[in-house]
C-alpha cells in the first residue's frame, strides 16, 4: 500500500510531505489486523498502531517489547518467516522497502496524491504484469485511490514473475 505524488515522491526524510483528507483513515482501514512490513525509519515515524502486526527491517540494533512486533535483518528473513505465518502481508513503506517484493505483488494500493512536493524517497517503478486497474474511490481533489491487479499470465510464455508464490500486497 503506497501514497505517491505525481512526481513520485513518497517521502521527504521520515515525513509525508502532504496530508491528504481521507486518505490516513483508508490506510487504518485496509490495514487493521493485518501484518505490515516496514522500516525502521518508517516504523519509527508511525509507531505501532493498534490493532496491526509489524515485521520491522532493520541493520540497527532495534528491540520492542510489544508482542505485535517483530524485528528482522533483512526483507529476505522477514519475508521467509511471515510465509509460514500469513498468507496477506502489506508492504507499507519506507522506499527500500518497497524496492525489494515489488515483483513478487498481486494487488497494488496506490492513493494518488495530486501534487509535486519535494521529496528524496520515491516509490520503485511497478512491474508492468500488474496491468489490470479497478478504480475504486474518488475523495477531494487531493487524490485519488486505484487497486491494481496481476494480471493473469497464461499467454505470456515463460513468465518469470508467474512463477513466485505471492506474500505481499502493497498499499498507502
């Protein structure tokens, strides 16, 4: 699940540099009791909301007493070890983050943010096997939401992302 600018950008440093009405309360919506997994810097910016499950990435040395998070090294370990857990898993930031499972997503959340702010973290280009698009929701003029889908590769020949077994959802 992602928020993104038109001009790509996803974040400025640990902040969102927009505040879109709506949009926040649809993230709290599509991600309640679900796992997220995020980085270090994006979990700090928005804490453990309540009623969700984190697998945090982090080199550092990052502990949490909460039983609702979960500390990993790396995306790989993470994504290993939520596999034998869940079957829907919401990659929710930060860029590096997104970087990583984007070939391996069935469904893409993407609210649309209708500006260009400065930013220095962008969200990676998404695969184009992710070509169907159902729109779903249109707010104020600050954006708009769209949930696109794999599409179904049985024409392709030799598909290399047909092949991966699914683990992440992406969303805002």
């Amino acid at each position: 699940m992602v928020a993104i600018s038109k001009n790509g950008v996803i974040g400025n440093g640990p902040d969102i540099p927009w505040s879109a009405k709506g949009e926040q309360l649809l993230f709290k919506a599509i991600t309640y009791n679900q796992w997220l997994l995020v980085g270090r810097k994006t979990f700090e910016s928005m804490g453990a909301l309540p009623n969700r499950k984190y697998a945090v990435v982090t080199r550092s040395s990052l502990t949490s007493d909460n039983e609702n998070v979960v500390i990993f090294p790396s995306i790989k370990d993470a994504l290993t070890n939520l596999k034998k857990i869940t079957d829907h898993v919401i990659v929710s930031g930060g860029g590096e983050i997104y970087k990583s499972p984007i070939d391996q997503v069935d469904t893409l959340h993407i609210s649309t943010i209708d500006i260009e702010p400065e930013g220095d973290v962008y969200f990676p280009e998404s695969p184009a096997i992710l070509g169907q698009f159902y729109p779903r929701l249109r707010s104020n003029i600050n954006y708009s939401y769209q949930i696109w889908q794999r599409v179904q590769c049985s024409t392709i020949r030799n598909c290399p992302l047909c092949t991966k077994r699914q683990v992440a959802s992406l969303a805002g």
